[in-house]
C-alpha cells in the first residue's frame, strides 16, 4: 500500500508564506504526475497546482504566488502572499504505478493551514 504524508501546514498570518511537503511511503515502482488541492470546509476540493514531467501548471487564483516543485519522490509547494481566504486543508495526490502496468491515484490525509487576517 502507498502512502503519501504531507506536512508543514500551520497558523501564518494573511501575506505571510509557508512550505508544504508531500513524500511517499511504501512500495511503487514509479510515481508520475504530482499535485496539490484544497478544499475550504463547505466547498469543493479544488486543484491548486501540478507538476508533469517537470511541467508546471497552476490554477489562476495562485498563479504568481505558489510554486510547485519536486525533488525525486516528494512534492512541495511553496506559498506566498497568503490571504485569509485560503484557509483550508491542503491535500497532496500522486499518479502511482505500483507495478510497471498499473496506475493509481493516491492522496494524502491533508494538511491543515490558517491563514489568519
């Protein structure tokens, strides 16, 4: 079974900047695509940003102020200029191939973060 564990949510204050991390734990033979959504408690999860082969896309509303990164098996994103409004649980999700002829998507429990005004 894979896991992915993200980490570095917390409190910061509306401008502020944090970093989330995302790593794997178990057996794949392979990890693909990468991604990070949210989703504002009463509202429907939304992506945030992907990373494709190195290829970056982001969603409009943090174009400019997030970067999405990856560093072998683990994703991060880096947050800047943080508004209260983005208070939400961050989730990380994988394209994982456990086996060379099988993918699956996986995600993270989430991480909590607050952006305080």
């Amino acid at each position: 079974q894979v896991q992915l564990v993200e980490s570095g949510g917390g409190l910061v204050q509306a401008g502020g900047s944090l970093r989330l991390s995302c790593a794997p734990s178990g057996s794949f033979w392979s990890i693909n695509d990468m991604g990070w959504c949210r989703q504002v408690p009463g509202k429907q999860r939304e992506l945030v940003a992907i990373i494709r082969g190195g290829i970056t896309n982001y969603a409009d509303f943090v174009k400019g102020r997030f970067t999405i990164s990856r560093d072998k098996d683990t994703v991060y994103l880096q947050m800047a200029s943080l508004k209260p409004e983005e208070t939400a649980v961050y989730y990380c999700n994988a394209d994982v191939s456990r086996t060379p002829w099988s993918r699956m998507t996986y995600w993270g429990k989430g991480t909590l973060v607050t952006v305080s005004s």
